[in-house]
C-alpha cells in the first residue's frame, strides 16, 4: 500500500475506518496485512474460525471480522462507548 494514500482508503471495512478515525494509526501499520476472518456459518465452521482468530492475534496482533452480522450502528455505538470511557479521567479509569 502507498503511504500516500488517506488512513481511511487503507481499510476495507467501515469499523476500521472508525478505528483509525479514532485513534492515531503509526505509518508502519501501513505495511502490515491485517488478516480478514469471516464468519459465515460460524457454528460449523468453529475450529477452523477459532484457529484463524488464533494465528491472527499471536502472529499479527490485529484482525478483521466480516459477515459477523452486527448492524453498523452497535458498531458505532461501541466506538462511542469506548471513547467516552478512555476521555474520562485517569483516577476514574484507574478504578477498572
């Protein structure tokens, strides 16, 4: 992927866009090819979906989920949660 390009053309999926929107993405992450695991016909396909999620996090730290079925809004909804969680005060997060 060119460095040239915006942060939210580097990401497939809406949620990621948030995410960078969200959060300051360093420009190495640029180069990293976060891996998409999808979710149809989870429950026969459970193993396999939870060796994929498995070899994600320990080998690349982030992945991608699609055809989760979670409507855009609980998406936009849980960004919004956790922002407002991580601008509260320090003493307050502290408690948790």
């Amino acid at each position: 992927m060119k460095k040239t390009e915006t942060k939210q053309s580097n990401y497939e999926l809406q949620e990621l866009q948030l995410e960078a929107a969200f959060s300051q993405v360093k420009s190495d992450m640029q180069e990293i090819s976060i891996p998409k695991i999808d979710l149809t016909e989870f429950e026969n396909r459970f193993e396999d979906i939870a060796n994929q999620l498995w070899d994600a996090a320990t080998e690349v730290g982030f992945f991608q989920l699609v055809n989760h079925g979670l409507p855009f809004s609980s998406i936009t909804t849980g960004f919004s949660e956790s922002k407002a969680f991580f601008d509260l005060p320090e003493s307050i997060k502290g408690q948790y």
